[in-house]
C-alpha cells in the first residue's frame, strides 16, 4: 500500500480534523464584490448602445468611441499577472479595496467631461476613466471562485456562480437602460451618474467593511488546502463581450426603412442573450457538478453555440426577423456563454500540475488578446454604403453592412469547436 500523499500529511499536521466554520461575513464580502463587477461592466459597456450619441455630443470619431470598450481588452493583457500576484500575495481583501478605489476614481473621471461645462479633450478624460476601471476589472473578474474557495463551505461552492452572475445581469442592464436613459447629449451625465451608484457604494462598503483576506477558521477542508499551498482556483467568466458588441454595434447590417431595430431592441436582444446566459450557467453548472462530465457537457454546448452563431449570421442578412434573430439570441446565450465557468473548470483540470491561478490566468490573458484581434478584424471587414441614407440607428454616417463580419465570426466559432470535439 502506499503511503498517505503529502498534501493529506499537510492537512493532518494544521489540524485540519478540527471544526470547520462559516462566517457571517462572508456574505457581505460577496455583495462588495457583486457591486464592484456591476459597476464596473456597467461603465464597460454603457457606451456601446449609445455610440452615435456620445461620438455627437463630445465632436469624437466613432473609432474613438469604439476603443473606450475596447481598452478593457487591451489593459486587462498586461495587468491579469499583476491581479493575479495581488490575490495571491497581498490577499483578497485589500486587492479589493484597491479595485474599488480604482473603479470609483474611473467613474468620476469619465463624468468630469459631462458636468464641467468647457472642459477640454473630453475623450483624454473618458479613455482615463475607463482605463482606470480596466484595471480594476482584473481584480474583480479572478475574485468568486478565490472568495467561494477561502469563505464558503463546501456545500455552497454554487455562491461563486451566485457572485458570477451577476457579471452578465450587469451587462443587461448597462445594455437596457443606456437606451433608454440616453435620448441626447445632454442625458450622458444621467447614465454615467447610475453607474456611479454601485461604484460610490462599493468603495463605501470595501473601505469600512473588509479587514482580513482569510477568515480566522476555515470552512472547509478544501479551504485550508488553498492556504497551503498558495494557490486558489482562480477563474474568471469570460464575459460575451466580442458578440455583445456585435449586437449593440454602431453600424446595423442592411436596414431596411422600416426596421424595427432600434437601439432600444439591440439593447433587449443583448438582455435576453445575457438572461439565458444566467440561466443555463445555473443549470449546467449544477449538472456537471452532478454527473462530472465536464467533457461531454463543453463538447455539446460548443456545437450548439457554432449552429447558433451560423444561424444568426444567415438569418440577421433577411428583412423583418427581428423576432427569429431574438431567440437565436436566446439560444446563443443559453448554449454559449453559459459553459464558460464549466469549460475553465475543466481547463484548469486539464492543466494540473500546474498551479490554478497560472492556468486560469494564460486563459484569461490570451481570450482577451484574441478579443481584440477579433474585434479589430470584425469591423475591417466592414462595408460603408455613403448612398443609402437611412439608418434607425446612427445620424450622420454612413450605414455599414456587417455581413461578413458574422461570417467571419461563425467560421472562427465552427472552427475552435471542430477543434475541440476533436482533439480534446
């Protein structure tokens, strides 16, 4: 027989035999960290919707517009190491503390330009702001799992996707009310003032409420192993970022004069992808946590999420299906972005020995770096017709067709799945 492994003679030596407990607090560190990802999406993807109205009021370029969602991209590449070292060195507490302070002095950056009358280069101002709210996203997007890991027990391991989901409600309602909050210029410093409400609230509670990273008795078995050996399971959910911008894009594909794609449906088309995405993280997550067959599970929603994106790239190229490319939309969500927390999960299995923290992280940093890449070609690809003058969404520019764009899309979405039904 073979001896007890090392990381049973560990557990033994700390006394780990001893009782376990849950603190009360913890629920508190999971709200902080709740409204700090709402914020900070929030502002992240506020823009978007609301593009041909920012680019108006402040005389911006849409490429200029367009690069304050996509800094979150580009700054979270160089700083997810520098997050992950924080957790793992300074401690969950004060790396949150840091992320809030970050994402409030960002979100009052980006309102400085709306409420001083006269400022000059407004756009220096906006890509500030939302550079310093990127930064703070890598602190906050590792947070759940490391959280659910140090101050949950076991048994209610499901608080991290409690924590996560709200990342995607977020993303609805930044999609949902800048719509409906923006109807001209002058309404901006409303929509930025709402997402200054949980940003102002979360660096309140993170200051007065946090004092320690790891609560005085672990909850679990599982959780003094994480202290051990310094490592913690750190996964971030990927959030849909490249397909909701895609829906909320500047430039609509072939409007017809009647089309009922307001900015106000794109806005609902992205709730209702982001609302299943909720609801089938919920109902996979618990089935591969049943069954464990995290393969199976990742193989199947990645072929049905290729099927969805060529259906939506096909269909969204027809008059009048506005309500066909809603459920696409639906479906897109429920079978897409909904296995991201069971897809890292088995990704982070997969690349045992090494550490949780390192594995999620590359994944997280090269996903972003492809992101940008992706993003950049979508809208190269894009077609400018300047003699077709309407358009339901934009004023004065030309309408672009996006066709291949979803083309390209689709293909890349077919591809990575052929890949991974095949060589996994």
């Amino acid at each position: 027989r073979r001896g007890p492994s090392r990381e049973a003679a560990e557990t033994q030596t700390l006394g780990v035999q001893s009782d376990h407990r849950a603190y009360a607090r913890r629920w508190i560190f999971l709200l902080i960290i709740s409204l700090l990802s709402c914020s900070d999406a929030m502002l992240w993807l506020s823009f978007a919707p609301v593009a041909n109205t920012v680019a108006e009021h402040f005389f911006l370029s849409m490429e200029l517009i367009n690069w304050l969602s996509l800094v979150y991209l580009v700054m979270s590449i160089p700083f997810s190491r520098v997050a992950i070292w924080m957790l793992d060195s300074v401690g969950l507490c004060w790396a949150t503390i840091l992320g809030a302070w970050l994402n409030f002095t960002g979100t009052v950056l980006c309102t400085l330009p709306c409420v001083a009358i006269g400022t000059l280069h407004p756009f220096t101002f906006l890509m500030g702001g939302q550079s310093l709210c990127a930064v703070a996203q890598t602190l906050v997007i590792f947070s759940p799992v490391k959280l659910a890991a140090l101050w949950f027990p076991e048994h209610q391991f499901h608080a991290e996707i409690l924590c996560c989901s709200d990342s995607p409600l977020r993303a609805s309602l930044a999609n949902v009310l800048s719509p409906a909050l923006v109807r001209k210029g002058e309404d901006i410093s409303i929509m930025l003032g709402v997402c200054a409400i949980p940003a102002g609230l979360a660096c309140l509670l993170a200051t007065t409420c946090l004092w320690e990273s790891v609560p005085p008795t672990p909850p679990s078995a599982g959780a003094v192993r994480v202290v051990v050996h310094g490592t913690s399971a750190i996964a971030g959910w990927p959030c849909p970022e490249d397909f909701l911008r895609m829906l909320v894009a500047p430039y609509p594909s072939r409007l017809p004069p009647n089309s009922l794609l307001l900015h106000e449906f794109s806005g609902l088309w992205a709730a209702l992808f982001i609302m299943f995405v909720i609801l089938g993280a919920l109902v996979l997550s618990i089935y591969a946590d049943w069954n464990k067959r995290f393969t199976k599970a990742t193989k199947i929603s990645f072929c049905l999420t290729s099927v969805a994106c060529v259906a939506f790239a096909l269909v969204s190229q027809l008059q009048g299906q506005t309500l066909s490319l809603a459920a696409i939309c639906a479906l897109l969500g429920l079978f897409g972005c909904s296995v991201a927390p069971v897809a890292m999960e088995l990704a982070v299995e997969c690349a045992i020995p090494a550490g949780e923290g390192a594995a999620a992280g590359l994944i997280f940093v090269l996903g972003q770096a492809e992101g940008v890449l992706i993003m950049v070609a979508l809208i190269a690809l894009t077609v400018h017709y300047p003699e077709l003058s309407f358009s339901t969404c934009k004023h004065s520019e030309d309408l672009c067709d996006w066709a291949r764009s979803l083309l390209l899309l689709a293909g890349l979405c077919t591809l990575f799945s052929c890949v991974l039904v095949l060589f996994l």
